[in-house]
C-alpha cells in the first residue's frame, strides 16, 4: 500500500471521528427537529436538503456517524472478547477442547452473520446496545480461528521452547510468551471488524430493526426509498458517509495487515487460515 493510500485512509477515518466526537460543531440543526420544509432541495442552509418530515439531512448524517462507531466498537470488543476466549482454550488445551470449540466455531461460521444477528436482534429487540452486541456475538468466530492458528504455530518457536526449558510454569508461556505475538494477527482484523459491524449495523437499520431514538445511515436509506425519483439526495448522503467509512477502514486494516506480514495480500487472507486439528 502506497503512502497516499494510507494518508487518505487515516484523513476519512479522521473526519469520521470528529463527527462522531464533535456532531454539534458540523451540525447545525437538532436531527429530529423540523428545520425547513419537506423534501427540500440542498441549498446553502440545508447543505443536503430535507427529509419527509422537513428535518435537516446532514444533521441526520452526521449524528448517525455516532451511532455506527458506537456499534462497531462495541461489536467488535464483544466479538474480541468472545472469539479471544474461545480460540485461547482452543490453542492452549487442545485435544477435545480443541475439537469441540473448534466445530462449534466452524458451526457457527458456516452461518450468514447477518441471519444470526436478525435471529437475536428479533428475540432482544432493537436498539444502539442489542444490535452491538447481537453483532458481536454472532462474529466472533473467525478471530477464534485466527487467535488459535497464531498460537498453534507460535508454540513451536524457538524462545518458546527455550523458555519451557528453563522451567516457566504453562501460565507464564502462554501468558508472556505465546499470547502476545498470537494476538498480533488478531488486532491486525480489529479495524476489519470494526467496518463489517458498521455495514451490518447499517443492514439491520435498513430492514427497520435499528433503534429509532438514534439517527442511522442505514434507517435513512430505508427512509429515502420512496423518494429516490423526486429526492434523490436523502440516499446519496448517507450512502456515501457509509461507503467512505467503510473504504478508510479498509484500507487501514489492508495497511496494518501488510504491515504486520508483508507477504500475504489482503487482510481477509487470515480468516482463510487453518491447521488441522
């Protein structure tokens, strides 16, 4: 990846942040109250115009900025959590501990993220907490495989043994030794994570599964639908927010994923990895 690359990935994800931290200072109305007229135009004060119920698009966009980093971050610490735990007692126990989480894993991976969240968003019920956490819950199982295979291989590296052989207990190798350099894949995948739950926030959103009390780029694309002739501006907005973030973040995990090993090509190269059990 070229620096160019990499400085346009940190300048979206930058702008990304700012409107998440600082909404008030990039927007100029309330998101939920009636600024203008209905489905107006972009002009100078409503720089993308107006939805159906006369409230300023950009505000909107720019709150629903908010609402995406908050689920992804805190799908992606779930899913971290979870995924870090299961592959840990996969790659430290193995035997039957590694065979049973590991078809529990392959189980579960074999299953389309997003049926899995709309399975437990519909049993929970909507909002900013449940759609996070139904997200992380159902995409922990790549980095089990990712964590597990770092370990796997890390435990026949030379220090490794080296250390075994001056006795340090099994808690101090794989807490000092093995877990640090098997977590280096895995927090390479974060800022993946991290986009891959903003899309699916965004896809629960649309189907009319989000929480309504907050602003969405997705809820405001299914909103935007019956007015794509007359209005196009109300899906161009947030479509294009969305795609942004999601081109930065991608970028930004290519970057770190190359960086972390030079000879692989793509990030999502370390999901296709595996040892057998």
């Amino acid at each position: 990846m070229s620096s160019v690359e990499i400085r346009v990935a940190v300048a979206v994800l930058a702008l990304f942040a700012l409107l998440t931290a600082f909404p008030e200072a990039f927007a100029q109305y309330d998101p939920w109250a009636t600024s203008g007229p209905a489905l107006a135009s972009p002009t100078a004060e409503h720089l993308v115009g107006t939805d159906a119920l006369g409230r300023d698009t950009w505000s909107r966009m720019v709150y629903g900025a908010r609402t995406s980093l908050l689920v992804g971050m805190l799908a992606t610490a779930v899913a971290l959590l979870i995924g870090g735990s299961v592959g840990l007692a996969a790659g430290l126990f193995g035997g039957w501990i590694d065979e049973v989480l590991m078809r529990v894993t392959e189980f579960l991976d074999s299953i389309p993220s997003l049926l899995l969240a709309l399975l437990v968003v519909a049993v929970w019920g909507p909002g900013v907490v449940q759609i996070a956490l139904a997200i992380g819950v159902t995409g922990w199982a790549g980095l089990a495989r990712v964590l597990r295979v770092g370990l796997l291989t890390t435990r026949e590296e030379k220090f490794v043994l080296a250390a075994k052989a001056m006795g340090a207990s099994k808690a101090r190798v794989a807490f000092k030794h093995l877990l640090p350099h098997a977590m280096a894949p895995v927090l390479v995948l974060v800022p993946f994570r991290i986009e891959s739950a903003i899309i699916a926030e965004a896809s629960l959103s649309f189907l009319g599964l989000g929480d309504l009390a907050y602003p969405s780029w997705g809820g405001m694309l299914r909103d935007a639908q019956p007015f794509l002739r007359e209005a196009w501006w109300l899906a161009v907005g947030p479509g294009v927010l969305l795609l942004l973030t999601v081109f930065g973040a991608s970028l930004l995990a290519d970057y770190l994923q190359r960086r972390a090993d030079p000879r692989s090509r793509h990030v999502t190269d370390y999901l296709s990895a595996t040892v057998a059990p």
